[in-house]
C-alpha cells in the first residue's frame, strides 16, 4: 500500500491528533502567558503543569509505597493511588532518561491523543455518524477540566483505557476488553465501575444468545483481578485491604461515605446563597463541582434513549460513586472520566446549543487552566 493511500485511509485519525495538538498548544501558550515567572522564577514553562497529586505520583514512581523519608500522613494519602500510572512513569523515565515529571507528562499527551482517536472510532461504530464522533472528541479536549490531560495525573491514561475496554466490548474481544478495564482500575479507582457494569453485560449477553457464554464473563472476570491487585497492594504495604478506604491518617480522611449526591445537591443550592458565586474558595471547593456532577447527570439521563445501556450504566454509576464520597473537592475533575456524556453531547443536532456549550467550555477551559497552572486549587 503506497503511502498515499495509507495517508487517505486514515485521513480521520491524522487530523484528530493534529486537532488534539493543537489545542494542547493553545493551553501551554496560554498558561506561559498568564503565569508570572518573575513573581515565581523556580517555575518553568513545562512544571507549571506539574501541580498538586503530581508529587504523588512522582513519589510512587521513585520509592514505591514506601514510607521512607516520607511524614505519616502523606505516606497514608499515597494508598489512595493505584500504581499504574506511576509504573509507567517509571518505566518511560529509565527508558528514554526522562525526569518523572517528563515521563508523566509525555504519558498523559500520548495516552489523551490515543483516547481521542479510540472515542472516534467507538461513536463511528456505535452511530454511522462520521460528525457525531468528531464532535464527542471536539467537546472532550475542550471540556472545563480537560487541561488534566496535559498534566501529570492519570487521567488521560484512565480515559484512553476506558475507552479502549468499551472499543473491544463492540468488537466482542473480551479479553482485551477485560484487560483494558483491570488496567483502568489499575490507573483510577473509580474503575470499580466495571465490575458492576460487566457483570450486568454477562447477564444480559447470555440472555439475549439464550446460553452461557463464559467468553463474555472475561471483562467482569479480568476487572475482579485488576480490583483484588489493588486492594492487595494496599494489604502488603498498608495492612488492610480497605486501608484507602478507612484511612484515618492522612488529610484524605475527611472522606467517608455519604448519601449519593447528597453533598452535591446541598453545594449546589449554596452556589445561589449570598456572593458565593463570585467566591474563587467557595467555588473552585464546592460550587464547580456540584454544577460539573449535576450536569454531567442530567447528560447522563438525556442519554440514556440515544446511546446503549452500556454505557449509560458505566456513567451512571460513575457519577454514583464519586458523588458518594463526602469532601468532593475534585468531583468536577471526576466527571472528565466519564466519556459517555461526549458520546450524548455529540450526538445533539442543535447547533444553537452546540455553540453555547463550545463557547461556555472554551471560556471555562482556559479559566481553569490559568488557576491550576498558577499553583491554585483546581479540582
């Protein structure tokens, strides 16, 4: 095949990862621009980007779980992380002789490239839409909390295995699909969801081929696996299998269970109360998050007669899960992981509210962006 042909047959892939690049670009210029290096002159054009759970992940990426030279409190925070991102951050510095924070940043703009890619072809399988897949990568790279995919935390990685998982289940190849998701376990917690989401798609897919087909029980199977290594983890290094959970050391403790959604609905109606609007604190803490996991709910509910119940389920019980969680300080952040709601936003036929919601991202993105490159709080 001559490479023009091969330049024609994935003319789509080639102009998303210039797409992705590009808007890359545009935030890196426009946090070079907004950040003040004479005020801060230890900072560099590139760690601006290298801001707060980044030291954790640097941390595993060096020492482990290890609570050598470390305060007990941070050495307790490091069991909420899963390895995965770390390990790689690792690997990739030895490899190509890299700084962690090189490594972990260069990992996060490969990872957000490939996700972007894979969500094109999933929504190209699942609609025939050739413009609903480039607008579900489009409104993904410029949603508010989207600069997460060029810093060093493992969400780009989460997504792009995420993704990847639900790529194969169309595919029907379960065993990588089981993987994908075992390894997004292994990058974010949250990933537990596809335990429960699994195991609902074995039922159904037995029932609608009317026979046990353990073939389809390898997602839920592998994503058990990926679960028990991480509580595993947590059981050699920090004595209990649930000790992220139950953590009472580290400032992280503040978390604990919580009616779903029940800290998000009382934020939101705060939002309303007195100036709080105009409170950066208030907002980057408590408002922020609760409108990003009420919107990303209702996009959820609008979905759920325009994409599959796969996926609807995997959204909701995201948003479940983290919402459930007292002190949602990153819930705004969380909501990033849930691809599904591009997939609906995508699939929207009102070019009106196309153009609001692009120009509202837009803003949002590069005012989020300034705040978290500057070394504030931002999810």
């Amino acid at each position: 095949m001559s490479l023009r042909a091969v330049l024609s047959k994935n003319k789509a892939i080639i102009l998303i990862v210039l797409a992705v690049i590009g808007i890359k670009l545009v935030l890196f210029f426009w946090s070079v621009y907004n950040f003040d290096f004479i005020v801060q002159p230890h900072n560099t054009w590139w760690n601006i980007w290298v801001r707060w759970d980044a030291g954790v992940y640097i941390r595993i990426a060096s020492a482990g779980y290890s609570s050598v030279g470390i305060n007990q409190d941070f050495w307790s925070f490091l069991s909420h992380f899963p390895p995965l991102y770390s390990l790689l951050m690792s690997g990739l510095s030895r490899l190509f002789h890299l700084s962690l924070a090189g490594a972990g940043l260069l990992i996060s703009f490969i990872s957000i490239i490939c996700g972007s890619a894979l969500l094109y072809k999933l929504v190209k399988l699942e609609s025939a839409d050739e413009r609903a897949a480039w607008a579900a990568v489009i409104f993904l790279n410029l949603y508010p909390t989207s600069y997460f995919t060029g810093s060093v935390y493992s969400e780009s990685l989460f997504l792009f295995l995420a993704i990847s998982s639900f790529y194969f289940l169309k595919k029907e190849r379960f065993i990588l699909s089981g993987a994908a998701a075992a390894m997004a376990i292994l990058a974010r917690f949250i990933g537990v969801v596809f335990l429960l989401v699994y195991l609902l798609y074995f039922l159904y897919f037995c029932k609608i081929n009317r026979k046990v087909n353990f073939r389809a029980a390898f997602p839920f199977l592998l994503a058990l696996a990926g679960s028990a290594t991480q509580l595993l983890i947590n059981k050699i290094y920090f004595g209990s299998y649930l000790y992220f959970i139950n953590d009472e050391v580290s400032f992280n403790a503040t978390k604990h269970l919580i009616i779903p959604l029940s800290e998000t609905y009382h934020d939101f109606l705060a939002v309303f109360h007195s100036s709080n609007f105009f409170d950066q604190a208030f907002m980057m803490n408590q408002g922020w998050n609760a409108i990003f996991t009420l919107a990303a709910l209702i996009i959820t509910l609008i979905g759920l007669n325009k994409i599959k119940w796969q996926y609807s389920a995997y959204a909701v019980c995201s948003i479940l899960i983290f919402s459930s969680l007292a002190w949602g300080i990153s819930n705004a952040r969380y909501t990033l992981s849930v691809f599904p709601i591009f997939m609906v936003l995508g699939l929207n036929r009102n070019k009106y509210l196309v153009g609001a919601l692009s120009i509202i991202s837009v803003m949002l993105l590069f005012y989020f962006t300034r705040i978290f490159t500057s070394g504030s709080w931002a999810f």
